[in-house]
C-alpha cells in the first residue's frame, strides 16, 4: 500500500548495538537534548557547506546520539541502498535512493560533516554508470537517462517516459548537483561532480524533455500532455527542486522564472486545517480533478523540498511559523491522536483514515516542536537500518545547534558570500515584514522590486540602541498606496556584491 520495500539487508551486529543502546541514551525531552523555542534560524545556519574544522567531539550529547546512530544505520544499509542505487529504475532513484541521499545532506546542513558528502558522492557514482541511451527494446533518442523499471505491466516499463518518476528522480540528482557545487572550492572532484550533473541535466535530461515539447523549453516543464508537468503534489515540489538548484547552480534566469511560481503555487495549495488550526492540510493534486487529501507515503516526498527550501530561506518557505503548522500537522494529527507506540498512524494529511505507521524524516520538524513530541516518536520509531537513515538525520537537523556557517552561494557563483541581509520576517506577510541588517554602518537604504524588476518603493534601516540595523515594508509602494499580493525582492546595495531576499506579500 505504501509502496515501500522492506530493508533486508546485513548488519545483524549493528542492529543488535543499536537496539541494546537506545534505552541508555538521553531522553530527548531533557533540557540539555530538545531544541528550544528561541533557536536560531535554521536556514541561516544550517547550510551545505562542509566544515573543515567538524569533529563529532564538538556535538551536544543529543546530537552525538543521533549523529552516531545515522553513523551505524549508514553502515546497516550500504549494501541495500548501493544495489538500489545501480538497478538502473527511476522509480528506484526518485524514491528509496532519492530519499536517502536527501537525508544525508541534511545530516550534512546538521554538522558540516563531510562524511555525508562523501557517501553521497559514492551512491551518485553507481548511478551515474547506468546512464545510457537505450529502452529496453533498443529505441534510442540520443539522449542518456535511466529507465522505469517498477511495473513490468506498465506501458512505461523499460522506458524514460515516466513523467511523476522522472521528475522524482531530477529533483534529487539537482539537490546532489547544488551539494557539490557549494564545496567545489573545497575539493576539485566535487567540481567535477558538479559540472557533469550540471551538464546532465541541461544538455541530456531536459533538452530531452524540451525536444519532446515540440522544442518548447516552457512547455517541457509546464505541459502535461507532453512534458514534465505532473499535477501532484509531490512531483511539482520535485520541479521546485529542479529548477530552484539549477538557478543556484547556473544563475541562469529562466530557472528563476520556473521555480517562483511553482514555489508560490505549492504555498498557497497548502491551507490551515479547521479542525486543528496550528496545523496544514494539502490535496494530494494542486489542481484538475480531486483526489483527497494525500496520503503520508506521497506527502512526504513533499516534505524535503519544503525543509530544504526553508533552509535555503526561499520566498514563504523562510517563514518559522509555517514550519511550526507542519510540525503541528504530524504531531497533531497524523501520528499524535494513534500514540503511545506509534505502530499506526492516520493515513492521510487531513487525519482521516489509518494506516500502518511510517514516520519518514519527519523527524526533522521536530525543530519547529516546542513540545518535544516528534523526537520523542522518532525515538519510539528508530531502528537501525534504512528507515532509521530517515529518522536519524531528521531528527539530527532538528537538534543541530550548528553556527557561524556561511549561507549559501548565490546564483552562478562558485562560492559562499559573507550575508549581511537577513531573511525578512514574516515571510509571507500581510501587514508588515521586518528586514535586518548585520552591517557596522548606519543608516542603510534598501529597496524593494516586483518581480518585472520595477522599483516599487526606497526604505531605510537604521539601528536603535545595539544590535542589528533594522527597517520594515508595510506593503505599499512609494505613494503610500497597498501593493498587490505576490512576490518582491528586497535589495541591499553595499560595497561589493548586492544583496537580495524575497518575500511574498498576502492581502
């Protein structure tokens, strides 16, 4: 039902250690273990650069449990997940292989280990040796890709037609692509890694998809007849993946121009759940026909794009309080009300149904849980092996305490910048967003663009007493007059780079 496998793979030793060690280790509530409320912002932090300096001696004791336990259900399932890696199917890939090499990097954006970059370095290297250019009946169209292996009665079996899987698959090799890119300064075989799957997916995969769309790049991302345009939640957050890393990576515009409305889309599908107002609840399409609410097993595929896209502090999803309503969402109702055990869980977003109980890397929105009760339920629900890789590297995001990284590169760039301009908070907002700036200066202009790059209005931050500069938009332009609702960017013109946030206006 969940189109899950079950992990058989060796490691009886490991699995026996971690089940021994479980109980000794601290509870996950204790004042020294839970992420408080008040912590620093995730995605300021908790980026995809390597610390050279990282040592496991420098964790809290909760994060060396869970850090140690990743270690050890790794170790469990590296014979699994290498043969997944080279069975050459991208529902495969996209999925099981897709979902652990995600978690990895946030152990990565956790710690700064390069461990974890390095295991994904080795899985992306058995993929990538199946890349040919052949179906299985030897139709061949010049363009390398994997092939739909999951369903031998399926019309797309043995083929690279597969929209939903395809996708999946892109999404993820995109996030891998942006890992090393971030640190090819600290290796040059990342740069390398980099540049291949850069050049993969432009020149193979896409140009393959755009050929299709009648050499329509617009429509092979946007036309479902055609090209890869999936009306399911889970698909077009992978899209989101795709084209926000490729802009990352190439600051090539026309990513830019895919990734905001999608990204805008999928925020407004979500809505507040009028049973348990702190939580969300989505359909399982953003649009066409009705499907019901969706179901846990697609809903989290949905969910790595949305912590991802939070650490990378991108439009609404920069905003703590929308994370805080999906960790409301799976403490609340999806597996809170079928507790203690956690042996079931509801089988739907919406609370409805139940089903079997999987709890994925939800683990992770353990930070935005101010209770301590998504921790507690991943440590009832760890083991080691493949599933404990997804518990595990959750739950070490959501009690990283992580600090002083370097954000992010800017687009086309190959390396990180200092970052002055913080992400503007709320994020969406209707009445008013605050803008800080870490800047010795004082005072700084700012100002605020639509996205058709028209100047709508100039603003100053300025500091009160110590810390750092501060400004707000009230959401009107320079006559005093409401701006419309969608997305803006706010720019810092400093000496050396300009520096931008964007953030979305609600009325």
């Amino acid at each position: 039902m969940f189109g899950t496998r079950t992990d058989s793979g060796p490691g009886l030793i490991l699995v026996l250690f971690c089940l021994l060690t479980v109980a000794s280790w601290p509870s996950l509530c204790s004042a020294d273990g839970a992420l408080s409320a008040g912590a620093s912002s995730a995605g300021d932090d908790l980026t995809l650069r390597i610390d050279p300096a990282f040592t496991p001696s420098r964790l809290g004791p909760t994060e060396r449990a869970w850090y140690d336990r990743l270690l050890a259900s790794m170790s469990n399932s590296r014979t699994l997940i290498d043969t997944r890696a080279g069975e050459d199917d991208l529902y495969t890939l996209g999925r099981s292989v897709g979902d652990y090499t995600a978690s990895l990097l946030l152990a990565l954006r956790a710690t700064g280990d390069r461990a974890f970059l390095d295991r994904v370095a080795e899985i992306s290297e058995i993929y990538r040796a199946d890349l040919a250019d052949a179906w299985d009946n030897g139709t061949q169209d010049g363009f390398v890709n994997w092939r739909w292996h999951e369903d031998p009665a399926s019309s797309y079996y043995g083929t690279d037609l597969h929209q939903l899987d395809e996708t999946m698959t892109h999404g993820n090799v995109a996030l891998v692509a942006y890992a090393f890119h971030v640190n090819r300064d600290v290796d040059p075989s990342y740069g390398e890694k980099a540049d291949f799957w850069r050049g993969y997916l432009e020149n193979q995969f896409l140009a393959k998809w755009t050929a299709r769309a009648g050499g329509d790049p617009v429509a092979a991302w946007d036309n479902e007849g055609t090209g890869l345009y999936k009306r399911y939640t889970h698909p077009r957050a992978n899209q989101l993946r795709l084209a926000y890393y490729l802009w990352k990576i190439t600051g090539n515009d026309f990513y830019r121009q895919r990734a905001e409305p999608i990204a805008t889309e999928l925020l407004a599908h979500v809505q507040t759940n009028p049973d348990v107002p702190s939580a969300y609840r989505w359909k399982h399409q953003v649009s066409g026909s009705d499907l019901g609410w969706q179901q846990i097993n697609y809903a989290h595929y949905f969910m790595f794009p949305v912590l991802e896209m939070h650490l990378e502090n991108y439009l609404g999803y920069a905003s703590e309080s929308n994370m805080g309503r999906y960790a409301s969402t799976f403490r609340d109702v999806v597996f809170g009300p079928f507790g203690p055990g956690y042996g079931t869980m509801a089988y739907r977003v919406y609370g409805t149904e139940t089903a079997g109980s999987e709890f994925y890397e939800m683990a992770g929105f353990g930070r935005w849980d101010q209770t301590g009760s998504l921790l507690n339920m991943a440590n009832s629900r760890y083991l080691c092996g493949l599933d404990g890789v997804y518990i595990s590297a959750g739950a070490l995001m959501a009690v990283s305490q992580r600090h002083g990284t370097t954000t992010g590169v800017e687009p086309g760039t190959g390396g990180p910048p200092a970052r002055h301009l913080a992400p503007p908070a709320p994020n969406p907002f209707r009445s008013q967003t605050d803008i800080r700036i870490h800047a010795a200066e004082s005072p700084v202009n700012l100002a605020v663009y639509d996205v058709s790059g028209r100047l709508v209005r100039r603003l100053t931050a300025a500091r009160h007493a110590t810390g750092p500069l501060t400004g707000t938009w009230d959401g009107t332009d320079a006559a005093g007059a409401e701006v419309a609702s969608g997305i803006y960017y706010i720019r810092l013109a400093r000496s050396g780079p300009e520096e931008t946030r964007s953030v979305v206006r609600l009325r």
